[in-house]
C-alpha cells in the first residue's frame, strides 16, 4: 500500500492469478501470477481498479538498445524496492527479480512497472 500524502490517496499494488476467483492467502502456493492488479482510492472511493497480464507488459518492455536479451517480468518472485507517484499521477513500482537458494537468494534483473494517470 502507498499513501501520496499531498492528496491522501492510497494505491494497491500486487500480484494476481488472473481468472481465478481467490485471494492471495489461498494462492500461496501459486508459484507464478499471471497478471499485477492497481487500485487507487482517491476521495473514499474507487478511483481505478486495474488488471494487467503479463503479455501486455512483455509487448510494452523497454530495454537498453546494447542488450541482447529482455528481462521481462514472467510472475514469479519479485522483491519490490520503491514505489513513485509522478506529478502527473503515473504510478512507477521498482524492484528485482530473484530465486530462492540454500545461500540465499539470488538476485537477478531489475524490473520497473510503469502506469498512467488511469492506471494502465
């Protein structure tokens, strides 16, 4: 949850298991979303509730123009960093892909999710 405290408006970010009607206590065993969800509450009320599935982000990735390989964001684990809200009302999450070991975890690619004002 994130609070932007010049307006008082709240954002939900996480994952989902799209099409399927449960909650993420019930999917924990789930070891790949399909989809994120975003929701802003702006005034006591639902601003937007949005679901995004995980090949529209793919079709939308940006990466560096010398690297041969997409990081894309495939559903699974994902240790969130920073949230930001522009000033133009775009949400930006940051964070970083990683699998669990012996070790430790093993962090891999960075990955950021960028939405609009409406939240796609």
């Amino acid at each position: 949850m994130v609070i932007d405290y010049s307006s008082d408006d709240v954002y939900l970010f996480g994952p989902s298991a799209m099409g399927k009607d449960k909650y993420y206590g019930q999917l924990t065993h789930t070891s790949k979303f399909k989809a994120v969800q975003l929701m802003k509450v702006s005034d006591h009320k639902v601003a937007y509730f949005t679901e995004t599935d995980l090949p529209e982000f793919e079709a939308k990735l940006k990466k560096p123009a010398d690297q041969k390989k997409a990081p894309a964001y495939e559903g699974k684990k994902f240790a969130f960093a920073s949230y930001k809200i522009a000033s133009n009302g775009d949400f930006i999450v940051s964070g970083q892909r990683f699998k669990p070991s012996k070790e430790g975890n093993q962090y891999n690619d960075i990955v950021g999710f960028h939405f609009d004002a409406n939240g796609n």
